[in-house]
C-alpha cells in the first residue's frame, strides 16, 4: 500500500513536481505518527480518530496513562501492534515519549515523539 508522504508539519511532500510517496514501515510509522498527533474527537469526519492528548499534555502526568493513550493510538493503526519498551521525560513544558512496538509479524517501530 502507498500513501503520500508528509513533512514534519503534516503537508504533503512534493519532489521533482509530484507528489511523494511512502509505503512499507514507513508508512506504518507516519500513520502512527498522525494518529498519536491527533487529538480525539477534533477531526470531524472520524470523532474516534487520535488519543486523549489532555492525558498526556498536563502537569504530573502518570505513566500508566500515557501508557494506554499511546497503546490506544497504536490499535487504531493496526490492532496487532503492541508496545515492547515506552519511557518520556519531561522538559519544563514539552513531553517526549519514547516507544518501541511490534506487530505480530515480529516488524520492530520505534519513534520519540514530543508534545507540547
């Protein structure tokens, strides 16, 4: 399967006047991405899409919450993935949150994210 490729701000890539593509692990990991960049109930044409980001995104968050919202975003991009290793630190107001999953096939994703 391909999609379009996008940038760090979520537009499409455009290279030698065509739009990019990605597919394989990359697409796997960019569509993690997005989900887990989204908050929940803001994109109206699917109001389950994304994660509690307010969870996340508040002061003393617990890691057991943060946990699940991440483990949540990864289901909704493919139900057989789960998380092998999580850990985030706090920087004064950013959240970086460091995960690794696997899906049943034994593919390895990992990612550091940052919130805001």
């Amino acid at each position: 399967m391909k999609n379009f490729l996008l940038d760090e701000n979520g537009d499409i890539v455009i290279k030698n006047n065509d739009i990019a593509t990605i597919e394989g692990d990359k697409l796997l990991l960019q569509t993690i991405k997005t989900i887990l960049q989204t908050n929940k109930g803001e994109w109206f044409l699917n109001l389950n899409e994304g994660i509690n980001r307010k969870n996340i995104i508040k002061k003393n968050p617990e890691k057991d919450l943060v946990r699940n919202e991440i483990l949540s975003g990864l289901i909704q991009v493919d139900s057989s993935l789960y998380l092998t290793d999580f850990d985030y630190e706090l920087d004064k107001r950013t959240m970086k949150i460091k995960f690794t999953a696997k899906k049943a096939d034994g593919t390895i994703i990992s990612d550091v994210l940052s919130f805001a």
